[in-house]
C-alpha cells in the first residue's frame, strides 16, 4: 500500500463519513455542502445546486470562523460541513485538515461527486 493511502485509510477511522442519501438529507437540514473540485471537472460534470464552491487552496482560510477571509457561512466552529471531490479521495484530506483547524462536525462524501450524480440527486449544469 502507498503512502498517501494508507493515510487516507488511516484518517477514515477518525470521522464518520457520509454516502450521497445522508449528506443530500443533511443538506436539507442546513449542513453546508463544500465542492473542492476544480472548475474543469465542475465544467464537465456540473454542480450540485446550493453547494458551496470552495478552491481547496482556499478551503481553510474560507471556513475559518475566526478568520478575516471566512464565507458568511463559517459562522461557528460547530458548523457541520460535508466536503466533496470528485471521487472521495481529496474530500478525506481536506475533511482532516478542517479537523486540525477545529471543526469538529466537517466530514466528506464517500464516492464524491461521482456517488452524488450516480444516486440521482441534484445536478446543475454549470452556467
């Protein structure tokens, strides 16, 4: 096994993630929604309405609640963000990486986007 997955496997054990039906039902119930693929996937593929898109190199610095460049949406460290990649790979990377910035309640999209548009739940074509 690679190094970089046995860190992602490694860091899975620390959080629950969530599959498509669970973050489409947190969604609903105000969890954040956080699209970190890049514009060209998002091009090809489209975008799930409502998520926010978030360039991973500035995921941390968007969701900061104590930063000076946080969304309006990072309105406490409390907030529950659910990360989404293309495949569910990068998503555990930056989901750990929200964590080490104490935000407890962040998590990823197993599958990622893929899982999201092949369990039928909303698609946008990107405008």
């Amino acid at each position: 096994m690679s190094g970089i997955d046995a860190l992602v496997d490694r860091l899975r054990t620390t959080y629950d993630r969530v599959d498509p039906a669970q973050a489409h039902t947190e969604f609903l119930a105000g969890a954040l929604l956080v699209d970190i693929r890049y514009q060209a996937l998002r091009e090809r593929d489209g975008l799930i309405p409502g998520a926010l898109v978030i360039e991973r190199n500035e995921l941390e610095w968007r969701l900061d609640p104590e930063g000076s460049h946080r969304l309006p949406q990072a309105t406490d460290r409390d907030v529950r963000v659910i990360v989404i990649c293309n495949e569910g790979y990068a998503s555990t990377l930056a989901a750990a990486s929200l964590h080490a910035l104490s935000l407890p309640n962040a998590t990823d999209l197993t599958g990622g986007f893929q899982a999201w548009r092949a369990a039928g739940l909303p698609v946008a074509s990107p405008s």
